[in-house]
C-alpha cells in the first residue's frame, strides 16, 4: 500500500455512515440488505433494493379506550383504577415515585437523570434499524475502512444474542466453551479494488480492540469452506488464521474460528 495512503475507521451509527458501506463485489448480494445472519430461518444475502429505501415510520400506539362491557365500571375505568380518585377525573391520578417514561427518565428517582441512548428512527432503512438495535447497550454493530475516503472494507459483529444463524450454528458445537458467551464477526468484506493491501485484516483489528473494549473475551467467526471467494460473508479459514484466529471446532464445511481478546 502507499504510504501516503490514509485510512479511516467508521462506525455505522447513522443514516450517513450506513450510506459509507461499500458495495459487495458479488452484484446479486447487498450488505444494505443482508440479514441472512439476523434471521436464522429466512435470511438472505441478496441484494433488495427495496430495503435501501426509508423504512416506514411505526405507527404510534393507539390511546383510544375500548368501550366497556359493563356501563358501571366505567367511572372505575376513567379513574384508572384508583378508587380514591375524584369523580370525572381526565386523566389518571399520578403516582409521584413511579416514572412517567423508563426510557427518558432514570429507574432511581433521586440519582442525575441519564443520558439519552442513542437510537436508529423507524424511518431509517431496514438494515440499519437491524445494526442499531445495540446502540447504548453493547454498542454499534459495523465498521466501514476508508482508503483515502473510498470506502473498501466492510465489517459486521456484535454479541452472540443478536445474530440467531450464528447462534444456532454455534448449537452444533457442544464441546465449545458457554461461559463467557464470546462476540461474532458475522461479515468481512474487501471490494475488489482493494484487495490484496491487508486492509481486511486491518479492520478485524481495529473490531477486536473495540470488542475487547466493551468486555468481551473472545470473538468467534463461522467461515463456509467450499464456497466462491464472493459467496462467503465470513471469508476462509485462512484468512482468519492470518488475523490470530484458531480452529476452536473443525469441520469439513463450516469449521468455528476463535481468537482470544486480551
């Protein structure tokens, strides 16, 4: 690589950093649209270019109140259960030690109120409202590498518990340790331009330093043997190996790699 080359490391935390993604050298798949790890059942790596459009916003939860069955419980109803109430009251009687909204307010009343998560709106495309799930509990879900502000490497990790197909592929393995439960790269991908630079191997780095970061102990990865180069979300057994990976379960198709995070 050039020397003067420069490289950025993104997280995908947003609208702009999801727009960073780089294509996948394979045109019939999309990493914009793949949740072929998310979904243990139905998953798909295929490019959908419906998912890259603006998801549709959730619909607020209704307020309407359903019409009672018996006519002498509705004044009970409107008081909201508080038989010391007033009559008539509009709203509910507000009980001052209990929180008005969970997600906003602190679960101690007395402690500094918490800074608000960071969170993905419903608005956002699919894919990205898949990676931001994690967002103020384990963190962001993917990395993108610049080489000088093109992007060229892709990457997609996090806890086992966010990615069912991994978890399920991991079933298979009895003999692998349960305690402490390790972090999944599910994706590591090079657009063809990029190749051959070690750029890949630079982004699993800059992953494990981040996963070991947040606590985690170990890093697992599901490589397919057999597959085309660009078939395979999970690269080869090789390419791991190169990045300080070793084989925790073998297997003639789908050996489990593991690295160990200091």
């Amino acid at each position: 690589m050039d020397a003067t080359s420069r490289i950025d490391i993104l997280d995908v935390t947003d609208e702009a950093t999801f727009a960073r993604i780089p294509p996948c050298a394979d045109p019939g798949f999309e990493h914009r649209s793949c949740d072929y790890w998310e979904d243990a059942d139905r998953g798909s790596r295929a490019a959908r270019l419906d998912w890259l459009q603006p998801g549709p916003a959730l619909a607020p939860p209704s307020t309407a109140r359903p019409a009672t069955a018996n006519p002498f419980l509705a004044d009970l109803e409107e008081r909201a259960g508080n038989p010391f109430a007033p009559p008539g009251a509009s709203s509910p009687a507000r009980n001052p030690f209990l929180l008005d909204d969970p997600t906003t307010e602190s679960d101690n009343p007395f402690a500094p109120r918490r800074a608000p998560r960071p969170s993905i709106p419903d608005s956002a495309p699919r894919k990205l409202r898949l990676l931001g799930r994690g967002f103020g509990i384990a963190g962001n879900y993917a990395k993108v590498l610049l080489l000088d502000d093109v992007p060229a490497v892709y990457c997609q990790f996090g806890p086992l518990t966010a990615y069912p197909r991994a978890q399920r592929t991991r079933d298979l393995y009895p003999a692998l340790p349960q305690m402490p439960l390790p972090a999944v790269i599910t994706c590591i991908a090079t657009t063809t331009a990029a190749r051959g630079r070690g750029l890949a191997h630079d982004l699993i780095e800059a992953v494990c330093r981040d996963l070991a970061g947040r606590g985690f102990a170990a890093v697992e990865v599901y490589p397919s043997i057999g597959l085309a180069a660009d078939a395979t979300s999970a690269a080869t057994p090789a390419f791991w190996e190169a990045s300080g990976f070793v084989v925790a379960a073998p297997d003639d198709r789908f050996p489990v790699m593991r690295r160990e995070l200091a």
